[in-house]
C-alpha cells in the first residue's frame, strides 16, 4: 500500500546548536555576572558585615551593568535597523507595566532617592536583559547558555568543598555551622543555585553524547550541593516543582487548556482542602522541619502585615520600606531582632510593603501572564516547555520564604527573567518543520495506462 507523502513546511530559520547571535550573547553574559563573576568578587573581596555591607556600593557593579546595558542597547539598534522586529509578548508587556508602576512609585516613596537609585539599578539589568534577548535569532539556545553558566558554578562549589566555607548562625552565645554556603554569600543562596542547576541539568539528560554526560556530572553534584548546604526548602522545591510542572502540561495539553487555567485550579483546590482539614503550611512544615515558626519567619511576617496595613493601596515606595536608613519604620518600628532584617523574607509580602495591593495585582499578572506564555512553547517542544515551568514554580514557591521580586542582581531574579523571555521568544515562532501529512497527488486519468493483473496459469480461468 502506498504511504502518503509527507511534506515539511519551514516557515523560519533552522535551529542548530552552533549559531551565534550577540543579541542571545549578552543576556547570558547578564546572568555569568550575578551567578559567578559577582558572587567570587564578593568571596575574594568580601563587603562589610551586616546590613551595611548590603548598603555599599560596588564599583564593580556600578561598570558592569551601565556598560551592559550601552552595549544591549546599541545590539538593539543596530537590529533594529536591518529590519529587526520586536514583538511584546502579554507577559513582557505585564513585566513592563509591573515595573513601570515601580518606577512610579518613586513619587510618594518614604525615601525617593534610595527608591530611584534601585530603580534605576533593576533598569539596567531587565534593559540587558529582555531587549536583546527579544531580538535575538529563534536559532539561538539560550537555555544551553545558562545551563553552562551553572555547570560552571555548580562544578566550582564542589571543587571548593574541602576548604570548609560554611555559614554560620549565633545561637545563644555559640556560633553553630549551619551548612556549606560555597563561593556564595549564605547556604540559602548555594541550594536555591543548585537547585535550579539541577532543574537545567535534568534538561540536559534528554541530549545524546557529552551533553547527557554533562549534565549527568552537573545533577549529581548539584544534589551534593543541596545535601550538604542544609538547604531543606531547595532540595524539597527541586522535587515539587518538576512534578507540579509535569503535572499541569499533561493535564493542560490532555483537556486544551492554557497551563495557568490548571495551575490556578490546582491552587484553588489546595486552598479548599487546606481550610476544610485543617491542613495548613504552618502544620506541613513543622511536620517537615520540626519548626513551625518557618524559622522565625512568622515573627517577620506579622510585623510585615502590620506595616502594610498603614498604606495598604501604593505602599512606602519601591525597595523604600528595608535598607533605607536608621530612622526607617523596619528599625523603628520592627520588635527585637526584626529590626536587622533584610526585607520580609516573603516576596509577596514585600512587594505589597512597597507597591501595595496595586503593586501585587500588576506582580500576579506577570506570573499568570508567563505561565500562560510558557503553554505557547508547549506547542513545540513539550521538554523545553517543562524545563521553564519548572524553573519559574520554583522561583514562584520560593519566593514565599525569601524575597526575590525586582531584587536587580538576585540569582534567581535574573533566572526568572531569563525563563521569562525564553517563552516570550515563542510566543509568535512559526511552526518549525512541522510535519503536514498530505496525501500524493493522484496522476491524472488521461496519463493512466491499465495492464492486465497478472494470475498465475492452473488450467481455470476466471
């Protein structure tokens, strides 16, 4: 029986493994410095200890990313003028207005000029970031990119671990080991790298040849990492996290429904079930850690709650609330040892401290709207499409315990940026050799000879 031919209709470039695009190039080299040029700065010339070495200026910093974003900006031109198009997916169109409302915010800040120098700081970074990577060739695989940036620090901590570099807690009069923190500034910080190392690296395994053995290597040592660093909310993220992800595309693609649709009712019915039994997160973590208290989080968050209620709408300004000076209500309002607190340890928490209820309904359409975006490169690559939604549930989630949203030079920020426009980069990617089975045109009738069916001779003739 003749097969039906099968015809591949191309409507972009091929992607290959060996194309180089400067535009890809700089948000990558955007992501090498906060995850591994900055951090061994720091390890080598380390800041002041406390909350004033959180308030220095780097002048390291105060190069790179100015000169960052010149150089992205002038690639964009130059694209742009040989015939570039820049599409503004929904969520990059949400992460400008989230930011944008953080910029304005700048207006009624409680210290506008701590809030304008952040923003100015969080605009070069999205600026090298999302502009180029938006106008970067469809062939180039930024994904590869940053997987390479955490093979990298990935195999430079486990090399690193027999010099013992470990953070370290005051309890009581007693400085107790509390894990293995690495080239990095905490423990926290090594597991939430790993972690997501190990996500990119399960990405790997799917490669033939010396990719499947890289990231092999980078897995496993990206479990030692975790093990070792003590960091129980990263090693129990990079389980969930891919099983959630797994999860919501099977169900997205099976009923043809956007992955955020599935997420949110997922959510929901956590919620319902959670209030019915009782079963809260306070309960499922003392059943975990033994603490219920998330470390003493709790304490941060009530007093977080209570300044937010005094200006529940717009908030104190943008990264205007923590950091910001002596006579700032975190010091002269906050009980106890909250007062030599960072932020929240709760990015939503924090972001409703500095934009308000405005400010977090802007932030939880950019998530939705990324989500959303990432079901779009479900279409054409059910792998890749896991991988990012992986990497941003494990943001998402973790930013329930730290706080990671707009935070300028944060490893998982510039992650979750980079995730961010991956997907936008497929939100209007034509179908790549994409398989359209057509039946073979039949030859015309006018063409067609018949020849008698040949029968074999046993004497019958029919």
């Amino acid at each position: 029986m003749p097969r039906p031919s099968t015809t591949h209709l191309s409507a972009g470039p091929r992607i290959t493994a060996s194309t180089f695009d400067i535009c890809a190039l700089i948000p990558i080299a955007a992501f090498a410095y906060s995850s591994l040029i900055q951090p061994l700065i720091y390890f080598g010339f380390p800041p002041s200890p406390g909350l004033q070495g959180l308030l220095e200026s780097r002048v390291e910093n105060r190069i790179f990313w100015p000169a960052l974003a010149a150089i992205a900006l002038i690639a964009a031109a130059q694209r742009l003028a040989r015939g570039g198009r820049l599409s503004l997916p929904p969520n990059i169109i949400s992460l400008c207005a989230y930011f944008g409302f953080a910029g304005a915010s700048v207006a009624w800040a409680l210290k506008p000029e701590f809030a304008f120098v952040r923003f100015v700081q969080e605009a070069m970074v999205l600026t090298a970031i999302v502009l180029p990577a938006l106008l970067s060739s469809p062939a180039a695989d930024m994904m590869r990119g940053m997987f390479a940036c955490f093979a990298a620090g990935v195999i430079l901590n486990v090399l690193l671990i027999p010099g013992g570099y470990a953070s370290y807690a005051q309890y009581g009069a007693q400085l107790v080991d509390i894990g293995y923190q690495g080239y990095f500034s905490g423990k926290n910080l090594l597991g939430e790298f790993a972690a997501t190392g190990f996500l990119l690296a399960l990405h790997e395994l799917r490669y033939a040849g010396h990719r499947r053995v890289l990231g092999l290597v980078v897995a496993i040592g990206a479990v030692t990492l975790i093990f070792i660093s003590s960091s129980k909310t990263a090693l129990g993220l990079a389980l969930l996290a891919p099983a959630l992800a797994l999860l919501v595309l099977l169900l997205a693609r099976s009923f043809r429904l956007s992955p955020v649709l599935i997420l949110a009712a997922i959510v929901l019915g956590y919620i319902v079930l959670s209030e019915l039994a009782g079963f809260s997160t306070n309960r499922i973590a003392y059943l975990l850690t033994g603490d219920s208290s998330f470390t003493g989080r709790t304490t941060i968050w009530a007093f977080s709650k209570s300044e937010i209620a005094q200006r529940p709408l717009l908030g104190w300004g943008y990264q205007s609330f923590w950091l910001v000076g002596a006579d700032a209500p975190s010091v002269t309002e906050a009980p106890g040892w909250v007062k030599a607190m960072p932020n929240s340890h709760n990015g939503f928490y924090d972001t409703m401290l500095e934009l308000g209820y405005v400010g977090l309904t802007l932030l939880l359409v950019f998530l939705a709207t990324t989500v959303h975006v990432i079901g779009r490169v479900l279409n054409y690559d059910f792998k890749r499409a896991w991988v990012l939604l992986s990497i941003a549930l494990f943001v998402m989630i973790y930013n329930f315990l730290e706080t990671l949203w707009l935070r300028a030079f944060d490893v998982s920020w510039v992650v979750f940026v980079l995730v961010t426009v991956e997907a936008a980069r497929h939100w209007r990617r034509p179908q790549l050799a994409m398989p359209i089975h057509q039946p073979a045109p039949k030859p015309s009738a006018r063409l067609i000879r018949t020849r008698p069916m040949w029968r074999p001779r046993l004497g019958i003739r029919f």
